[in-house]
C-alpha cells in the first residue's frame, strides 16, 4: 500500500468508526430528518407496469447467479417497456411499509435510502429518448430531460463508449444527508454498501431476462454531475450501470 492510501484509509476508518463512546447521548432530531425521497412533480410522467402486470418469464436464480457477467457489448436493440419496469422494480420496487419507510427489493442500512435512481432512456420500444427520475413510491419514470444522454454519459465515463450503445443506463445519486441524519460519519461506510446491494439486483434482473449489464464507476464527478442534472454537493454522482442486449458472436 502506498504511505498516501494508507494515511486515506486510516483517516476513513477513524472518522467512521463506531464505539460506544460515539453512541452515547445521540437522539435523533425528527424535526431535521431530510426527506425520504425525492420527485419531480411538474414532470411528465411515464407509469411502469407493476410486477403483477408484467409479462416477464420466470428465470432460475441460481443459473442466473452462475451465468451472471459484466457484459459491454450491447447491440442497442430496443427493450420492451416490461423490461425495464422489471429492471426498475428488481432495483427499487417498494414490497412493504414499516412505519414512515418505504421498504425496497434492495436492503439500506436504517431503511434510509440515501440514494435516487435516474434512468437514461435509449432504447426502449414506445419511449422517447430521455433522462428519467424514478418515483420509487409512484413507481413511474419522470423525465427530467428530453434527447438520447447516452454520449454524454459515455464522455463523462473517461470514454466507455457502452454507456451510449445501451438500451438503458440506471444511475445512482448519493442524497448523503439522509443517512449522515442518523449515522453521521459512519454513514460513509453504508452508502456504498447500499448502492452494491441495489446494483446486484440490477444485475441479476438484467440476466433473467437475458439483457447484458456492467457497472460503472469510472467516471469524472463534475461531468456525471452535469449530466444528471445535480448539484454535485447535497447530491452527487455515484454509480451507473448500463443495460441492454448484447450482440450475439458469428
Ligand atoms: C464498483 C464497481 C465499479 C466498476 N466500474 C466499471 C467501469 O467503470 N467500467 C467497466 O467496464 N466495468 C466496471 N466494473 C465491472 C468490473 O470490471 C467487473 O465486475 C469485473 O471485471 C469482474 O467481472 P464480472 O462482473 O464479469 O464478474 C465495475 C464493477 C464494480 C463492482
């Protein structure tokens, strides 16, 4: 390790740490809870099929965990709405209430969710080209932007020319307040342990329905910023992944 990525980790791991020390006398102040969630109310809605109304094959887990891969190679043949409402959902389909939280497919430390989902719609048969938010409540895309973003998403991304040749990326947002709200510091180990879980489900989806995915992390934070459309400080660029179908050798 060098001496400047271990004095990095040796700082995060003490400004996350958790003791008892930390925990003491900490209340959590109701009044200043951040929002849960965010929309877009004055967007044009596009409503997703809900799970019950998908026509979607039922897939085997576990070939789907064995057979799962990062794939880049996308045809850019358009999807089905159907799959990318399943896609959406295995991401952040609400399956319950508990109390105040919407609770999701995908696990969050505290049932906080300090993240939001944008899609960048390519190809997907009967819907134009756009950037989307995704209600997770209303469970429907807003669109936040209209055109094809997947070039600037490809340029923000040092050049992964994937991102522009998928059918759809998802791309995630830290809302980081919300869960520094309750876990101050030590919220920085849990977000991107959030978004690995939502991710996963991303890409498990993608190969039952026999889409091709890869995340992506590489990426300039202030371009990424500008192309979702934040501000790049209450709420930032965190992780994309890119969907579609891949082009199929010979
Ligand atoms: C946090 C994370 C970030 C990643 N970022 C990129 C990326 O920017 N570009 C890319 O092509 N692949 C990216 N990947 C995919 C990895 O390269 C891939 O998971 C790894 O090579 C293992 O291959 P597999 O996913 O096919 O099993 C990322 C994966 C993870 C988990």
């Amino acid at each position: 390790m060098t001496r400047d990525g271990s004095d990095a980790l040796r700082r995060w791991r003490d400004v996350t740490d958790l003791s008892l020390d930390r925990l003491s006398g900490r209340g959590l102040d109701w009044a200043a809870r951040p929002a849960p969630h965010k929309t877009f109310p004055d967007a044009e809605r596009v409503p997703l099929p809900r799970p019950a109304e998908l026509a979607v094959p039922p897939a085997d887990l576990w070939r789907v965990l064995a057979a799962r891969r990062s794939r880049r190679a996308f045809s850019g043949t358009p999807i089905p709405l159907e799959h990318l409402a399943a896609l959406s959902w295995a991401c952040q389909g609400v399956t319950a209430r508990q109390g105040p939280a919407l609770l999701r497919t995908a696990p969050s430390a505290g049932a906080l969710y300090p993240f939001e989902t944008y899609v960048s719609v390519q190809a997907v048969a009967g819907v134009e080209p756009c950037l989307a938010h995704l209600d997770v409540a209303g469970f429907a895309l807003e669109r936040v932007a209209e055109g094809h973003h997947g070039r600037a998403l490809a340029a923000a991304a040092l050049g992964q020319g994937f991102l522009a040749r998928a059918s759809a990326v998802f791309a995630w947002t830290a809302v980081y307040d919300r869960a520094a709200w309750k876990y101050r510091d030590r919220a920085l180990r849990y977000l991107g342990l959030d978004l690995g879980h939502v991710c996963q489900n991303l890409a498990v989806a993608a190969e039952a329905l026999g889409l091709g995915c890869c995340p992506v992390a590489a990426f300039l934070d202030r371009e990424m910023n500008e192309v979702l459309g934040v501000d790049g400080d209450g709420e930032f660029a965190y992780y994309l992944a890119a969907v579609g179908p891949v082009q199929r050798r010979g």
